[in-house]
C-alpha cells in the first residue's frame, strides 16, 4: 500500500486536526507552520484518539491520561505511551492530503 488520499486540506486547521480511518488504521493529520504531519491517531496506552486530545506547540497530550507526543516524529515525550508512535509521509495532490501508509 502507497499514497493514499486521507481528507481535503480544508479539513486540517491549527488547532483542529483531522481524524481518518484508512485501511483499518486511524491517521491523525496534523498542519505546524503551514507543513502538514501525519501520525498513529489511537494512544497505544488507552485507546483513545490523540486528535481529540490537547495541542500545544507541537505537541498533542493524550485526553485520558497524559500521554504527550511529538507530532513532527511521533516520539512519546511523557508517560504513559508506552512506545513512539508511527509517522508517515504527506504530500499534496489538488486539495486533498495523501499520506504514505507503506512507510513505517
């Protein structure tokens, strides 16, 4: 599996990122400083979904309970995630963002 199309750049705002199921995984997309991110959306510690969680800078904190990650390379910075998380390519096509599900 290569590019796959996830959402409409329209969909991803600073503060609000976009949460996509794609091929049976939850892609969290991200946009710092006008570059788009993309990165595992479900907390390996809790199962929930780190979009809905709290951004600060570059970073997104797990709303259950506390996991930070960075969101340009994934790394868990604060416990209780358990392990990094895995980041994949994006790229624009059009108005939509694609991300590269076969680099892990």
């Amino acid at each position: 599996m290569g590019w796959v199309s996830v959402c409409k750049v329209s969909y991803v705002k600073p503060d609000f990122p976009f949460s996509a199921l794609v091929n049976n995984k939850r892609i969290g997309v991200y946009i710092l400083d006008g570059e788009y991110f993309a990165m595992e959306d479900v907390c390996p510690h809790a199962n929930a979904l780190l979009t809905q969680g709290f951004m600060d800078g570059e970073t997104v904190e797990c709303p259950l309970h506390g996991a930070l990650f960075d969101i340009r390379t994934g790394q868990c910075l604060r416990e209780p995630g358990e392990r990094d998380l895995n980041t994949y390519p994006v790229r624009i096509s059009g108005d939509q963002i694609e991300v590269n599900l076969a680099v892990e």
